[in-house]
C-alpha cells in the first residue's frame, strides 16, 4: 500500500531569486552527483509551511478517500476529527436563513455562492486584460494576493469532500483550473490548482472524466516541466492517483508515451532533487509506470543509451543525456536516510529493469554503473538492513526492499561474475547477510506454542504457502542468490568462512535446509570441498542430513 501524504510549503518570500518564484532553481535547491559515502547536506526546496490538500491512499488500485487537511496542519494536529470550518459568510448574507439551507452544496454546509465567487476570481485572474500586461507587471503576476490564497485554499480543503468535488466538477471547475495552469506564471496559485485537481482526482467518476479530457491531460503533463517543487510534487501525486485507476491508467501511459521530454524531465529531478517528497512521489511514478507498461520501461532505459547525432553548435548550451539507472541510483542515496518507504520504492524500480534483459545491460554494461549499483546495494544488505544485532522481527519490515536488493544483485552476480568490483571477498558478507535473513524468517514463521490449534492436522501441514507472500518471494530470491554464491566458493574462501564464523555449522545447516532439495547439486559440490577443509563439520552435516548423504 502507498500513502501519499500532502508535504509542506513554505513561505513566499522564501522563494528563489527574491520573489521570482519556481522560474528558477537556486543553488540550494540543486545538488551535485553524490558519492559513494558522501553526505546527505542540502536545503528542501521548501520549509513546511501549510496543509497540502488531503491525504490521499492507494490500496491495490482502489482509491480510498482522502483525510481532512486540516488534520494535517502546523503542528500536527491529528486530534482533530473534524472537516474544514466553512467559508464565513460575507456581510450581507449574515442576515439571511435561506443560506443555511438552499445554499448549501449537497449534504455540507459549504456556501454555493461563496464558491462561485472564489472560481469567478479565478477567472478574473487569466482573463486575457489581466494576462496581457507589460514586462514591468511580470513579477507581480508571480505573487498571488493574500485574501485570494486564502479562499482558494479553503477550496482545496474543502476538495476533499466529495459532494463538494462533484460540485466543482459540475460548475467545470477544472477547465479553469486548466486555464490557470496555461496562462498563470504564479507558482503558489498552479501548486494548488494541480492540489485541487489531486483532490477531486480521489474519486472515480472525477478521476475518469479528468482522465479523458484530452486538453486537460496535455496541460497536467506539460507541469512536469514546471521549475517548482511543490508544483511537482502535486503534479507527481495527481499522476499517481490517477495511474492506480485501473480504468484509466492505459491513457495516462499512452499520454506519456507521447512527449519524450517527460522523461527528461523525470530523470533531472531524480538527479538533482533534495527534496524527498518530491523524490519519493517522482519514484512512485516511475515505479507504477514500469510496472504497468514494459514497453515504456525499455524506451526509457534505451533513452540514455541514444547519443545525439549532431554535435552542438559553438554557441549553443549542450543538453545533458540522462540515462535512467544512474539517475534512480542518485535518487536512492538522497532519500536513504529519510524516508525508507521511498527507498523500497527504489529498489523495487531497479528490480524491475533486471526483468529484461535491456535492464539488466542498462546496469552493468557501464562498468561505472554497476559499480555504483553493487556497491550501494552490498552496503545495504551487509551493513544497514537486518544486522546482527537487530531482533529477527525486524524482517517483517525490511522484506519487501530486501527481495528487491538481493534481486538486483543476485542478476548483476549472475551476469558480469569477472567484473573486477564482484571481488571474492565479498561473497562471505553476502553468505552471511542472506543465511541470517533465512535464519530470522524461520523465526517469524513459528508458531506459538500454546496455541490451542497447534497440534492439529491443519497446522501441521502449512508451510510457506500459508504464511506472508512476501516472506515467500523473499525466501525464494535469497536460496536462489546463495546458491549462485555457493558454486563459486573456493577451497581458500570455505576455510576463511569458517575460521570467521560466516560457514559455522548452524549456518550451514540453515543454509542446507534452504537450499535442500532444489538445489541438492549445489550443496553436492559445497560439501567435496568441505571435506577437504573440515572432515568432522562435512561428516556431521551429512548425519544431519541423510538424504543428501545418500546421493554423495
């Protein structure tokens, strides 16, 4: 399940460039290729500052409704469990009941005439006396008028409610709304524009009028170009909401399909974000993408690999190319730390490319990429998730990035063995890291032992099949990944393993319980050289494993 949740925004006049807004990207908003170790340092693009519409949720392609966003306020208030106050009424309705009743829009207390007003002022704002002006108006088309912002945004709380949605969607609000995004060079009133839309977007029939609506389509996926980070980021939540419509997400895909600019676009902001919202919200996207539509996936991973044809002219600035791997990769380092939801969202991307072969190419074809790719993963699995010293439990958590992890690196170990950074001294960390995860899986699959069923015939038979579906995956990708580790093993490595204490006996013997029957050549060859390393260990394996004994 993935929870997108509304992130801050910060204040006006913290914008780049003194009031210029998200035209252009400042040096704290940027950050250069981050290195293997090197640190996390660099500003948000944004301090938080207010509610960013509602909390939205997905839960296997059903869109469930959003949370008030007044719960998520300054301060975090989520003891409120009430919706968004109602606009108040201007003077001259004060005395007047019918507003109470006649007014109101569906079962809510929300004014129709108070949202008419707000959309007419929208309207107001790109009508073409106000958007043509001169050059010396142009940095007041980037500020939006305080008593404004304050009612559009009372519009996006109030978004979240559906019979308000429906309301908007029936005064076709998002026409204006697509007006606004075409013509509106303030930042702050397109972020809650594409806010608004996000909201309405959570329910289905929305969702799929706004889906079909060619024009507005094109307006939404030209905002991916947009220069200001919350912009993305609602932009990224709305796309989201939208590709987890299953009646709708092939159109989202074609569209995308058409402007290859969006994954230049895509791949800058993996590149060179620090905001990890934004990050983890672009990853989602991508992630949903690859996962819908292979064909679009091996577009893109064959878009870095296109060189141009034509040199650029003397005078003419060179676009960089952006190849996808290395961008996710800078987008993993960035949100490792902070957000390990984002960081599973990741890895499962780069799991995803090794399911063709075009991906797997894309990662260690560039002995650089790879490199990096190992290197990332290897200190993930043997010095970050499920260490030693961390209750097996832990696995519960970490089972889905570790399926992902091992994956990835389990095709890389599998197709370059002779690159130089698969050094051999890595593969009793990676003995020890997989045969550990094994160790506490079995742990989490226990059953109590006072259970009152626990003796019965039904409980006696269950096995994996009968247990978490992930832990199944997990278990299937790690015996797979120790196997591949197993036949390289040397007669040298076997007697360091056991020396430092990666090959003990009650290591092997988890690891031949694993690995046993599906891999019985496997552990064939394992245990000849065992013999030759240690007698005893090989000939008390054997004993606890007679079966395997029989067929050596």
């Amino acid at each position: 399940m993935a929870i997108l949740e509304p992130a801050g925004r910060a204040p006006d006049p913290g914008r780049a460039g003194g009031g210029q807004g998200g035209q252009g990207l400042c040096a704290a908003e940027l950050r250069a290729p981050s290195t293997a170790g090197s640190g996390r340092q660099g500003a948000l693009w944004r301090e938080p500052r207010r509610a960013r519409g509602a909390l939205w949720r997905l839960e296997a392609d059903r869109l469930l409704p959003p949370l008030p966003a007044r719960l998520l306020r300054a301060g975090g208030g989520r003891g409120m469990d009430r919706n968004p106050s109602p606009p108040p009424p201007r003077r001259d309705e004060d005395a007047d009941e019918d507003v109470a009743g006649g007014d109101c829009i569906g079962s809510t207390v929300y004014s129709r005439h108070w949202l008419f007003g707000v959309l007419s002022g929208l309207i107001q704002i790109v009508s073409p006396e106000n958007t043509k002006s001169s050059s010396d108006d142009e940095e007041q088309q980037m500020e939006l008028d305080e008593e404004m912002e304050n009612e559009i945004c009372r519009v996006w709380d109030m978004s979240m409610d559906e019979d308000v949605a429906l309301f908007l969607q029936e005064f076709n609000a998002p026409d204006i709304f697509m007006g606004v995004l075409a013509k509106s060079k303030c930042p702050r009133l397109r972020e809650i524009c594409v806010g608004i839309l996000g909201n309405m977007a959570c329910f289905q029939e929305i969702c799929v009028s706004i889906s079909n609506d060619n024009n507005l389509g094109q307006v939404l996926l030209h905002c991916l170009y947009d220069s200001d980070p919350p912009t993305l980021l609602e932009t990224s939540r709305l796309l989201l909401t939208c590709l987890s419509q299953t009646e709708v997400a092939s159109v989202w895909v074609e569209r995308i399909r058409e402007y290859p600019a969006i994954y230049d676009s895509i791949c800058f902001i993996m590149s060179s974000s620090t905001n990890v919202d934004l990050l983890v919200k672009v990853g989602e996207v991508v992630d949903k993408l690859f996962d819908l539509d292979e064909k679009l996936m091996l577009e893109w991973i064959r878009n870095g690999a296109v060189q141009p044809q034509d040199p650029p002219q003397e005078d003419s600035e060179e676009q960089p190319v952006f190849r996808i791997v290395p961008c996710v990769l800078e987008a993993a380092k960035q949100v490792r730390s902070e957000n390990p939801e984002g960081l599973d969202v990741y890895m499962h991307i780069l799991q995803l490319l090794t399911t063709v072969d075009d991906g797997i190419q894309a990662i260690v074809q560039c002995p650089d990429t790879g490199k990096d790719t190992w290197n990332l993963l290897f200190d993930l699995v043997c010095h970050e998730f499920c260490q030693s010293d961390d209750p097996p439990i832990i696995l519960q958590e970490q089972k889905t990035v570790l399926a992902s992890v091992y994956s990835v690196l389990s095709s890389i170990y599998a197709s370059q063995a002779q690159q130089e950074y698969l050094k051999i001294e890595e593969d009793l960390p990676l003995i020890d890291s997989l045969i550990r995860v094994l160790q506490n899986m079995e742990h989490c699959q226990k059953k109590p032992e006072n259970s009152a069923d626990s003796n019965t015939e039904e409980t006696k038979k269950s096995d994996l099949t009968q247990d978490d579906f992930h832990l199944k995956i997990l278990k299937d990708i790690s015996c797979e990944f120790l196997s591949n580790i197993f036949q390289v093993l040397t007669k040298e490595t076997v007697a360091r393993g056991l020396k430092e204490g990666q090959l003990s006996k009650q290591k092997c013997s988890c690891a031949f319980q694993n690995l046993l029957p599906f891999y019985s050549p496997v552990i064939e060859d394992f245990l000849k050289i065992l013999h030759e390393v240690d007698k005893t260990l090989a000939d008390d394996l054997e004993e606890s494993f007679p079966n395997l004994k029989v067929q050596t």
